[in-house]
C-alpha cells in the first residue's frame, strides 16, 4: 500500500430542513454582515429573499449577488468581488449550484488578497485563509461544498481555469434535501452524472487510497442506486438524501484522488461551446471508460453493480458491459450520446486537447494519456 494522508477541517450538516440552521453557523462566526452570492433562478422562485429574512431574524444583516451563470466568468467573478466589497460583508454565504460556489471561493480569495483571479490559478498561490464562507449547495453534483477548487472559465483564452487551496474550503456546509427537490429534470440528469463521475474518475484514479476509496465507493452506491429515482421524481425526499450525501462523499474522494481524462477533457468542451459541465462529462464518459478498461478492470464490477438495476454474478460480468450501461443510463436520463449532439465543432479538437494535456487530472488518469489520445477520443465520443 502506498503511503497517503487526510484532512477534512469543515462542520457539514446534513438533513432535511438544516437550512434552519443557517443563522445559527453565521454566529459561531462571529461576523455581522453576509454576502449571498447565488444565481437568478434561485432569487426568481424566492429563495435567495428567504436566506436573507432568516439570517436578519437573527440580527445579520447581508447583501446578494446573484447573477451568476454556468460555467462562471472572470468577469462575473469581478463583478461580485466588486459587490462584496462595496457592501461591507465580512462573510460569504454561497447558495446554489455548482457555479455560484465556485464564484464564491474565488470571490474570497480577491476579497482577501486583491487582484484577478487568474492571478491565483493553479496551485500554491493563495497566501493565507480567506474570507470565511457557508457553502449550501442547491443541486446533487459538484460536491463544491468540500473542495479545495474553484473552476472558473477565462473567456479571453476559451479555458477553464482552476484555483487550487486548502483555504478555499468553506468553514460550514448545509446540505439540506428539501433544497434540491425544484431542480429541473434536465439540471437534476446532469449534476447526478456530474457527482457520479466525481466518485469513479476518484475511484480508478491512479492517486485512490483506502481513504478516498471508502468515500468513492459509498458516493457510488448511493448515486447509481438514486439517480432514476430523483431525477424522474424530484419530490422524493429520500433520493434527494441519498444524492446529496453521494455528491458531498465524491467531493471528499476527488478531493483526495483527484480525477481523470473524463474531467480534463470536458473542461475545454464547456469553455469552448457553453456546454454544461455535467453534460460533458456525461457524453465523454463510456468512451473514456472504454478506453481505461484494461488498467482499472478490476474496479469495473463494482462501479458496474451500483449503476445497473439487475446487477450480475463475477462470472457473467465482463469490463466491456460498464461503458455500455452507462450509455443506457444516459439514454434514460434523457443525456446527449455525443459531442456532435452538443453543439461541439470538431475543427477545434486540436486546441482542446492542447487545453486538455494542460490538466493535472490526465496525470492521475489510470491509463497514460498523449494528445494523440486525446484527439482519437474526442473523435471517437463525436
């Protein structure tokens, strides 16, 4: 066994109506002004107004950015770090997706630190803690709330950068069911994939260890044993439970494990066409599994028993049936079956992988990977 270590330095509550709690954490920071960075359909269907009554219930006052998109820019992101320092706030409440709670991490860091965030992309740059931050996800996906990443796209370059720290990680994160129960189908279908992914590319990751293999391994089951269910009916509390406690435990795998191929190469998908990032991953990942198949085959029955409804017996398995089943579950959840389909141009393949190798995932990946891999890959997924 190759020697690994952990951390997890956060207080995460989970459960059906924790978001109660919210005013409760916002004191044990002892700060007195929130700033609620979200996005517009959660300040649409009144959410965002009901973080704000619950928090001045309890003497804090706060201000909102919610203009948020997928797959957020750095101009977005400077846009809000503008806002939070004309307001005041000595605290970041991040409500939302994905996309809000990457803006909020990289929010911190400027807020703290000063300049653009591409002055911190990578690793190491972040000199010291952030402004303090309370993480409420509002879909089953990116397990954001106990990352130590920001991924934020530079339109100037058609890529996705990444800002990489322990100091981005959120001092508290509320997961909360109810919360995830108005998701539209499309956006529940892709953020389950997305989490999905996060636990098998940290699976198969060539960097897994006991630690990160307990916490994929679980986000596995919980994710393929619930994803039809929440997506056909968002209502179902349970599935809601079981997929957000999924995503939260592949956020801590990845964390650890890092992921793979399926990752570095839909970033360059959704930076160079606005696809959504779940969306990518979905529609690259039975091609990548297909072509890691002969270096992580021994983890394939197990990830294959916790997606398919009938599993089978060691003998009646073979490696080729996982990249088939999750074509069948794409298909079901109603997920593009190529690149084509998404509106990808395959004249821009060779930037892409350029943008591709560029990733510390392909690393990890269990299987070597060259651009000349990258290129046949894309090609084959179009």
């Amino acid at each position: 066994m190759n020697s690994f270590s952990f951390t997890i330095p956060q207080n995460i509550v989970v459960g059906a109506g924790s978001l109660k709690r919210l005013p409760e954490l916002a004191k044990n920071l002892k700060k007195s002004k929130a700033y609620i960075i979200s996005g517009p359909h959660l300040e649409k269907i009144g959410m965002v107004d009901k973080c704000r009554e619950a928090l001045k219930a309890a003497g804090i006052e706060s201000d909102a950015f919610t203009q948020t998109e997928g797959n957020p820019s750095t101009d977005t992101v400077a846009k809000a770090a503008k806002g939070f320092k004309s307001s005041n706030a000595d605290f970041i409440v991040a409500f939302g997706g994905g996309s809000p709670l990457d803006v909020a991490k990289a929010v911190a860091v400027i807020a703290s630190y000063g300049g653009n965030i591409t002055d911190y992309e990578g690793g190491g740059k972040v000199p010291g803690a952030v402004v303090p931050m309370i993480a409420i996800p509002t879909t089953a996906g990116t397990g954001s709330e106990v990352t130590a990443f920001s991924v934020i796209t530079d339109h100037s370059r058609n890529y996705k950068l990444t800002v990489v720290s322990n100091y981005l990680l959120p001092a508290y994160a509320i997961l909360d069911p109810e919360l995830i129960t108005t998701v539209p189908k499309s956006t529940a279908a892709a953020c389950g994939i997305d989490a999905m992914v996060h636990a098998l590319e940290a699976f198969i990751s060539k960097a897994a260890s006991p630690f990160s293999d307990l916490f994929a391994k679980e986000a596995l089951r919980l994710i393929g044993t619930s994803i039809r269910d929440y997506v056909l009916d968002r209502s179902n509390l349970a599935a809601c439970e079981a997929m957000l406690t999924g995503s939260l435990f592949a956020g801590i795998a990845f964390s650890h494990a890092r992921l793979g191929d399926v990752h570095a190469m839909s970033h360059p998908v959704s930076a160079y066409f606005d696809v959504a990032h779940g969306v990518a991953n979905a529609v690259l990942l039975p091609t990548i599994v297909d072509y890691n198949m002969t270096y992580a085959s021994e983890k394939y029955k197990y990830i294959y028993d916790c997606i398919c409804e009938k599993p089978l017996s060691d003998d009646a398995f073979t490696p080729e049936m996982l990249a088939a089943e999750i074509r069948v579950l794409n298909d079901e959840l109603g997920i593009p079956s190529s690149l084509s389909e998404v509106g990808v141009d395959s004249s821009l393949f060779d930037k892409m992988a350029d943008d591709a190798m560029k990733s510390g995932n392909i690393l990890v990946n269990p299987r070597p990977t060259t651009k000349k891999d990258i290129l046949a890959l894309y090609a084959q997924a179009f």
